[in-house]
C-alpha cells in the first residue's frame, strides 16, 4: 500500500484498510467515492492494525483501518489504539 501514495492516482486519497475482499466489495457497493481508496492486507484484523501503524509511521495520516468486532466483546480481546 506504501507504493500507492507514491502515484498521483492515490496520493490525495482517503485510505481505508480493510479485513479482506468482501469488505472492499461491500463497501464499494454502498459507500463508493472518489476521494475513498479501499484496500485490505488480506489476513484479518492484526494485520489491518499493523498496515495502519506502518502507513502513519511514514507520514501518511490519511490511512483508517475498518474491523468488525468478530467475537472479540464475547473472548475479552480488545486492541490498543483502536
């Protein structure tokens, strides 16, 4: 994703890391916008943290990350910064 920011195309976008395809589908469908580039690391909500931690370490402060709460509330689990 770091490479993305380097191209005009999606320099000035807003960036939305997402958990996976059906997501960026989902989200394509009902909340479509230029401004809105969504992309996912493909391997859950660890990795969506880690890629919005990585992007904002370099300067990219217009990175978000999306998860859905799984059965996190059920098994206690809770994240740091989010």
């Amino acid at each position: 994703m770091l490479l993305l920011f380097r191209s005009p195309k999606y320099s000035r976008k807003i960036f939305f890391t997402l958990e996976g395809e059906s997501d960026i589908r989902f989200l394509n469908t009902h909340f479509a916008d230029e401004r809105i580039h969504y992309d996912s690391p493909c391997s859950g909500k660890p990795e969506v943290i880690n890629a919005v931690q990585l992007l904002r370490s370099h300067g990219k402060q217009n990175v978000y990350g999306l998860c859905d709460a799984d059965f996190d509330i059920l098994e206690g689990n809770s994240y740091e910064n989010i």
